[in-house]
DNA sequence: GTACATTGTATATGTACACTATACAATGAT
DNA sequence: ATCATTGTATAGTGTACATATACAATGTAC
C-alpha cells in the first residue's frame, strides 16, 4: 500500500504549539475515516519539510498518536495506520468535560464577535457530519 | 453592588493551563450574561485562594480580559465587569478556524471513544443554548 | 554480504510560557 | 494618619516546545 499524502497544514500565528496541530490533524484523518488501517504515512522528515518545522516535531505527533493505539511505528520501516479498537466507555466525566470545553469554546467566538447565529449553523452542520461519518 | 461568587472550577489534571481554564470560565459567564456590567468580581486573592493556585495567575487572566474589554481593573478597588461593544465583524477567516478547531475537538472526542451520537446531541444542545441566550 | 539510503529513536540545548514568591503602589475605611 | 485590601511589577523556578545532532533499525543495490 502506498504512502498517502495527507494534506495537513499548521498555523504558526494560532499560538497553538506545532505538534499538537500535527496531531490534532492527522486524528482527525483518523477518526473520519480518511486514513485507515494499513495506510504508511509520509516519513517524519517529509512531512516535517513540508510543514516547515523539525522533523522530531512531527515524530513526538506520531508517538502521541501510536499511545493513542492509532499508528505503528516501526524502526527504520516507517509509520502504519493500525485497526483501533476505539474504547466504547461512554465516560460520563469525558462527556462532562466536552460539553465544557464546548462552552468555552463558543464563548470564545462570540466573544470575537462571531453571531449566536452562524455559531449554532456551525454546530448543527458539525452534529450532521459526525452522525453520517 | 456586591461581589459575585462566580462558580468556576479548574482541572489540574487536563493538562490546560490555570490561567486559561480561569479565563475561559470567567469569559463564559460574561458572554451568557451571567455576569452583567457593574458587577464587582472577587480579589485576585480570594479566587486564588478558592481554586488553590496563586493571586498572580488569576491576576493574569483578569488582564487577559480587561484587554478583551470585558473587564475594568482599578488599581486597589478591584475588577468590574463593564459594558462591552462586541465586534460585530463576521470574519470568515474566524469561523473557518472555528469549524477547524471543532473538528479537531470532536475527533479527540471520539478518539476517547464517546459515541458519535453522543456528540451530536451535544451539539445540537449546545446550537439551541446559543441561539437562545 | 556489504555498502548505502531511508526510516524512527535518543540526547542535549536554547527559548518561551506557566506558576510562584515577594516587594510595591493605589484606594478606602477607621 | 494608620491600616487592611486591592491590583501591579519583577525575579526565580520548573516544564513544555522546537531544533540540532548523533544513533540504531530496516530494506535495497550491487
């Protein structure tokens, strides 16, 4: 199987730190099911190229991301998607949590001035693709 | 016009700084009008205390949203929550980095393994709160 | 099979941020 | 005036981020 290119791309002026955007990115990928098992990722040095940061950045993302159980990584052999077994726990606390972070996330972007409006419209749409995903 | 007691609460082991998490709780209650214009917040003092960090973090986030405008510091009189003119620019560029950041909270939420329709009905919830708030 | 290119790994260094400690300055009540 | 209470300013310490550089494992070319 050949390596894909996931088009993933960071902002440096977000002030968010480069890995967990890599991260954040490929998990993504991930849980949509636009990378799945069996899948070699680029290189680490590759995609660090292509990002514009080291190349030990990108590797840390993809450890985090093998703790996660969603890569394996292999020494001298490169980075494979694994089948996951994604933990069924519907954790109450994490649930908890979500709807906090969700908060503070919204609040965030009235906050920016973002209308209540297209704030809901974007919510309602992201409900809509999570169930058909 | 007495101090509020602002109920936030901060978790130590999310990983997310103290300040943050204090200035995003704060800024929740400010943008759902729970804390109106004219209310005087507790000392720096007295909330670090109750969430058993230091005076200076919680002095920290004040600054963050004064300069948010949300916010009045009076040296040796305390904070006030003021009248705050919310930019009404509806940036795209904003609410394209809101949909990101959505999509990367809701993958790492189903990478924890809540269920898709969990997190849908969470945020239609969250849609309907906004809307009508 | 040996050299070589390519891959992920490990360690060290500089920088930025978070958090705390401590001293300071402004305000209002006694 | 004195004092307690408030936010402010500066310095010190620890941790995470990012890079540089050397290392080890794998597969291929010859």
């Amino acid at each position: 199987m050949m390596a894909q290119r996931p088009r993933i791309r960071i902002d440096p002026a977000s002030g968010v730190p480069a890995v967990r955007q890599i991260a954040d990115s490929l998990r993504v990928l991930l849980v949509e099911g636009q990378l799945v098992p069996g899948t070699e990722l680029p290189s680490v040095r590759r995609i660090a190229m292509e990002l514009g940061v080291h190349f030990n950045t990108v590797a840390e993302a993809y450890r985090q991301l093998a703790a996660e159980g969603w890569l394996d990584l292999k020494h001298g052999r490169g980075a494979v998607v694994v089948a996951r077994a994604v933990p069924a726990v519907n954790n109450r606390a994490r649930t908890e949590d979500f709807r906090n972070r969700l908060r503070g996330m919204v609040a965030q972007m009235r906050s920016q001035g973002i209308s209540a409006d297209r704030i809901a419209a974007e919510l309602r749409a992201m409900a809509k693709r999570v169930t058909r995903s």
